[in-house]
C-alpha cells in the first residue's frame, strides 16, 4: 500500500515565489546578462533525453516537455521555462527544471554556481548518470533555501560542503540511484552537521539514501522539522522514543528500515501522518494512537504489534488512510467503531487475528469516503443482509480473501467504479449472479478473484456486442483468466482465442470436455498467451499443433541454446521452456501426428506451462508455481480474473 501523494514532490509546493508568474515582470527589471549567459552555458553541458518518465507524464500531461526549449538569447531569461526572478532586480532566484528531460552532469566549474542569489533549486526527475553532487554546492551558501535533488541518479557519498548551506529550509536527496544498484549514502558526520547547521530546516526527505553508518541514536535531534523521511535508509537498532519528542514534527516516515522496539507510551508532538512500515516493531499499540485529533495517515503495516487494539477509546476524527495489516493484533472489534469515520478512503485490516463479526452492507454505508477496503485473514466473518444500502460510487478496491462469506453480496452491484475485487477463499456457493457484469461500470474490472469457492458456474450476461456471445470477451484487456477448481463443463470456449491481450488462460480441475478446436483465425489465436493450463478435466481428441505453432509470446528468443535452459531470462520475462512427455496424447506439430514423447523447445511461458500441462496426476509443487505464475510475469498494473476454487 502506498500513500496517496509521494513526499518526493513536496519542494514543487512550498517556493511561494514559484507560484507567481514570471510574465508579470513586464520586463520591468531584465534578467542580468552574465546570469542569463550562466544558464545557457548550464544548458549547453546537459542534453535532452528520448524516453518518457511515466511519473513526470502523469504528473504534468500535456506540459511535460524539454523544458530548456524556450532557454535562448532572443528573449529575457525572465521568462524562460522553470526561471523565476525577483521583481525588484531581475536577479534570478529560483530554478525549476524537474521533469526537464536532461541529461548530463553538474562539473566543479559549471557556470551553475555563478547565480549568486538563488533561493530554489529543483533538478527533480532528470539524469545525472551516476555523477557526484558536487562539492561546489557550497557556493550557495548565502542564498540557497530549497534545494530538492530526488530522482536525479546521483551516487556516492553526499559531499560534507551541503552542511554549509546553513539557510536551507527544505532538502530532498530522495530516489538516488544509478542503473538501481548504487545509489546516495551519508555519512554520520554530515548527518550529524545537518541538524546542527540547519536551523531553519523544516522538511528533510532522505527516502533510500544509505544512511546504515548512522547510529540510532542520533536520531536524538531537536530542530524545527514539519516533515522528516527517511524511508528505507537502512538504519537498525531500537526504534529512538526522542524523535516523538520533536515538537514542530507533523509528518514522520521511517518505512522499510530494521528498527525493533516499540511505540512510545506517550508523545508531545501532534502528528498528521506516521508510517513505520516493514520493520520489525513490536509490543502493544499506545492508546495516543486512537486519539490524536489531528493525525490523518497511520501505516503499521507489516511489523510485528500484538495484543488488543484500544478501539474503545477510538476518537481518530481526521484520519484518512488506517493501515494495521501483517501484524499479530487480536481482539473483537465492533463495526459500529469505524462509522465516525467519515473522512476514512483507505482501511487494511488483513492478515491479524481479530475475532467478532461484521456486517459489510452497515460497515460500507457508514464509510462514505471509502475507496479502498482489505480484511482479508483478518479474523472477521464477514456477512451481508443483501440490503441497498448507500456505496461510495468512488470504491476503486476491495480485499475480503477468507472471511468466510457465504453469498455474493448484493452491495458489489453498486460498485461502478471498482477495480478490483477479491473475495477467493471464502464458503460462497451457486451460481455468480447474472447482475455481476455490471461491476466496475463501463470500463469493468482490472482484477477479479472468486477462486477457492463453491461457484459452479458463470452467468450469462447480456452481451455488449451481438457477435459475442460470452460475457468475459466484454473484458478486451483481459491479461490472466483462471477458471480452475470449479465445477465448470462443457467444451474448449472457442472464442478465448480473440483475446488479443490474454497472457495466462488456466481451466485446470473442471469438468471441460471433448475436442480442442478453434474457430478464431489462427493468426489470431492466443498470440499474446504465455501460460496455459488444461490438466485435470476430460478433453479428448487429437491436440492440433498450430496452437502451438501460433503461441507468438512463448517463442523462445535463444535460438542457438545446446540445451533446455529451464529457468534463464530475456529481457524483463522469466522463461521455462516446456517438456511435455505424456504417451496418452497425440499431437500434431507441422503436420505430424506425435504419439509418444515430445519435447518442445521453442517456448517461452512466462514462468509455468510445465510438463504437466495436459496431465492428469496432481503434482503439489506445479500446481504452487501456477498460482505464483501472475505475479513473477507481471510487474505493472494488469487485468486479472480468477475464478476457482
């Protein structure tokens, strides 16, 4: 889970001097000559890069461009892109090039450090290959309040000279990496001089900069910090109780860090966000926790809390985002606790061992603003009147994987916005009902995950184009369909194979029958299909062999291999290539008909097809790699439905 707005961009919010255009100047005051030929020789050194960067697209749109275009001598550098200057002398004061598609490196002597009275200074999201921060930065010593470095591919030790920027208000060195293997580290001294020197320091965001070499306990720190995060810097030991204590302290993020201990009793700082995500805390939740007015985001997600949560005491008026999942908390919990909950859009629960029972129709009707819910082996049973009550039309996930449901809920019609949903491992039985094509609206669901139930069969929608006559051939992005563990029959559906977008297609332990033919032009068929399982069901029949010859994303890009190589890669796939050898099955590759063993090597699948492909034993460890197949393939945002048992 992640939150809402990433801290990386907080720099492009707090200049307030940014926020006034430069073309109200007027060119009242015309930018100095020797600083508008410094910036033109600071862009001569950089260039412009040809890939996109998908944050800075979904970031600006349409404005995401080379933002150094407009840096030229036939107009002011008072109004050049990313320039601000201050109206009273045209000095220039602020820069702003994140998101420029740059290239390059910053040199000791780059005409850069000739802007005597540069207040901002934002490099975020461009590519400085793995070069240094230069030791020069120093140079703006006297001026210098915001600096945000995040996302620039800077390596190696931040140099010591950025302590003497003693009238930073803002600093991030966020997301440093280069080619994901090296990346920042700061040592204890310069972090040590930080506090020291920054006295004005209010936000410091140090998200995955090494700071290991750092004790612990220098985190014992007083400043006037709002926001400090310092999300996976590798630091360890006991979680410092004294970094509560920070009176000015709004937002703190210590994520993905090796801290053990536990939450302090008590604190005297009125936090609006704490997440301490991925560490290995424990011990009981403090009852300020549940209190605190003014605290808006709280994250615990995956450590090792025990005991009863103080819901008695329950009072978080302001929160928005509450995630206490993959711990070890107990308890019963009534549902009426969340319906003073009104601002509440995030609530992870999951994978605790809560006890009691709630009803889902009273609990989504009282969380007005819910967009994303997980009680999945939360403890809860979960259960449902079927009443109409009021849904959030904004409800884009929903997680409820064992909580022992026993019908499908009448309340996931109302759900036009949902996403995905996941209601596997539960006692559900019957028939989906007819109205379930209507989740998730027009666009329909990403993912949808009904397996390890009692389904026995799939209803017939009404079809939104008349020559398809199947209701998942609605669903074009289509990526994995698992069908398998149910009680399904009759034959191969045909029309699967004009699924252009179709990767993993499982019907394994359903009660298929007869021939596998296709009707779909073969050039069509399956050809983006990566991983197919038929095993366990009661097909018969020869098995023609231009399925394999049309399965286009299984072809195995290593042609001159001596050997199967059984697990390699290529590119960003995992490949295994497939050894069929069953004596029952015949099929036809390249016009012959194959009756006894086959080997085909010249496919990739992903991570599964396996020589039990069309099998009939059950080999525990085939069926695990299967089930595991979507997420090792997959790695960005996909469709995905699953239906089994």
């Amino acid at each position: 889970m992640s939150s809402s707005i990433s801290s990386v961009f907080f720099l492009f919010l707090i200049f307030p001097t940014f926020a006034s255009s430069t073309s109200s100047l007027n060119n009242i005051h015309k930018c100095p000559e020797k600083q508008s030929e410094a910036l033109l020789l600071f862009k001569q050194n950089l260039s412009s890069i040809n890939y996109t960067n998908y944050e800075c697209q979904d970031w600006l749109g349409s404005d995401y461009h080379p933002i150094m275009m407009t840096w030229n001598t036939t107009s002011d550098c008072c109004n050049w892109d990313g320039i601000t200057c201050d109206y009273s002398t045209g000095d220039v004061i602020g820069i702003d090039v994140s998101c420029g598609m740059l290239k390059g490196t910053i040199n000791p002597n780059s005409s850069l450090f000739n802007l005597p009275y540069l207040q901002a200074l934002n490099l975020a999201f461009n590519d400085f290959h793995g070069s240094q921060i230069p030791c020069e930065i120093r140079m703006f010593s006297d001026s210098l309040t915001h600096l945000n470095l995040s996302h620039c591919a800077f390596s190696g030790q931040v140099p010591p000279d950025i302590t003497l920027l003693h009238g930073l208000v803002s600093l991030d060195l966020s997301f440093n990496y280069f080619n994901y293997i090296t990346g920042l580290k700061l040592g204890p001294h310069v972090f040590i001089n930080m506090f020291r020197n920054f006295t004005n320091l209010e936000e410091l965001s140090l998200r995955f900069v090494n700071i290991s070499s750092v004790l612990h306990t220098s985190l014992n720190i007083s400043s006037s910090l709002k926001l400090l995060d310092l999300f996976g810097a590798q630091l360890k030991g006991k979680l410092p109780h004294s970094i509560f204590n920070i009176h000015s302290l709004e937002t703190l993020d210590l994520s993905y860090n090796d801290f053990t201990g536990d939450i302090p009793s008590d604190i005297s700082v009125n936090l609006t966000s704490l997440s301490l995500v991925g560490n290995k805390l424990n011990g009981t939740l403090p009852s300020w926790l549940f209190t605190s007015p003014s605290l808006e985001y709280l994250n615990l997600y995956d450590n090792m809390f025990s005991g009863n949560v103080p819901f008695e005491s329950f009072s978080l008026s302001s929160i928005n985002l509450l995630a206490l999942d993959h711990n070890q908390l107990a308890g019963q919990i009534d549902v009426q606790t969340f319906r003073q909950l009104t601002n509440l859009t995030v609530l992870g629960l999951s994978l605790n061992n809560f006890s009691g029972e709630w009803e889902l129709d009273t609990l989504l009707s009282s969380l007005t603003n819910i967009e994303y819910l997980d009680l999945s082996y939360s403890g809860f049973s979960v259960t449902t009147n079927n009443a109409n009550h009021y849904v959030n039309p904004s409800f884009s996930e929903l997680y409820l994987v064992s909580c022992k449901l026993k019908v499908f809920p009448n309340s996931f019609r109302a759900m036009r916005q949902l996403e995905r949903l996941d209601i596997s491992s539960n006692e559900i039985h019957g028939q989906i009902p007819h109205w379930a094509g209507e989740i998730g609206g027009d666009y329909g669901l990403e993912f949808l995950n009904l397996s390890h139930n009692f389904i026995t069969g799939l209803p017939q929608f009404q079809c939104y184009k008349g020559e398809v006559p199947h209701s998942l051939s609605n669903y074009r992005s289509l990526r994995v369909l698992d069908l398998g563990n149910n009680k399904l029959n009759g034959t191969f559906s045909v029309w699967l194979g004009g699924l252009s977008e179709l990767r993993v297609l499982v019907l394994r332990s359903n009660n298929f029958h007869g021939l596998i033919e296709t009707s779909t032009p073969m050039e069509l068929a399956f050809s983006s299909l990566q991983v197919l399982d038929l095993s366990h069901n009661w097909f018969a029949g020869k098995l023609p062999g231009t399925f394999f010859q049309n399965f286009k994303a299984m072809q195995n890009m290593i042609r001159n291999s001596t050997k199967p190589e059984y697990l390699s890669t290529y590119g960003n796939y995992y490949s295994i290539i497939v050894v069929m050898r069953r004596r029952w099955m015949r099929v036809d590759l390249h016009g012959k008909w194959w009756r006894w063993d086959m080997d085909v090597e010249q496919y990739i699948v992903g991570l599964v097809m396996g020589y039990l492909m069309l099998s009939t034993r059950k080999v525990k460890w085939f069926n695990a790699i299967v089930d595991a197949a979507e997420s090792l393939v997959f790695k960005k945002k996909r469709r995905h439905i699953y239906i089994g048992k």
